[in-house]
C-alpha cells in the first residue's frame, strides 16, 4: 500500500469531520482525541502546563480532570493529588486544553505555564 503524505492542516479538517460526523465507543474516543491531538501539535506550538495545586475543592477538581481527559475515577484522583503534575494535553481534544485550564481554576486549583 503507497504511503499517503498530507499537511496537519489537511488532517485537522479530515479529523473535524470525522469527529463532528461518526459516533465513537468509549474505547475508541480516547484514541482518536490523541491522534487529534498529535495532528494539532504540528501546526502550534505547545508549553506544558501544570497543576501546581487543587486548592480546597479537590472532589470538583477531580470530576474537571475526568470530564476532559476521559479517565477512569482512580487514575484521575492519582494523578489530582500527585501534584504539582503535568496536565495531559495529549488526552484532551485540540482547542479544549484552554477550558480545562479554565474549569480548574475556576474550581480553585492553581494552573501555570
């Protein structure tokens, strides 16, 4: 099979598509927001960001980590109380990392660059 050279650019408006179009199982969704996620990565660049800190509402914290990255309940409050930790921004769909930053703050967490 020949291989197939495309731009990021061209991949992010196939993976839009296809992520506006198709429907996908819980254990396919978490593949595809990486592979949108490493589409994205070659056009922006990206610091990482940190979770310094929960701050006092660690429970809404924990429920905003599983809302974006999809995580399991565990996995999530591990990686919450294991501060200070890198956010995982290849699990979080392109475009979204500003409002997950955003929902930790508002929740009391401390975020920085």
């Amino acid at each position: 099979m020949p291989k197939v050279y495309v731009d990021a650019d061209d991949l992010n408006t196939v993976l839009n598509i296809t992520a506006n179009n198709c429907s996908f199982s819980d254990a396919t969704w978490p593949a595809f927001r990486r592979l949108m996620h490493a589409a994205d990565r070659g056009s922006k660049e990206a610091l990482p960001w940190q979770l310094l800190n929960y701050g006092s509402k660690k429970i809404e914290v924990i429920k905003v980590w599983r809302q974006y990255t999809g995580w399991p309940l565990k996995e999530s409050k591990d990686a919450v109380e294991q501060t200070p930790t890198k956010l995982p921004v290849e699990d979080i769909m392109p475009g979204h990392i500003d409002d997950f930053v955003k929902d930790l703050r508002a929740h009391g967490a401390a975020v920085v660059r």
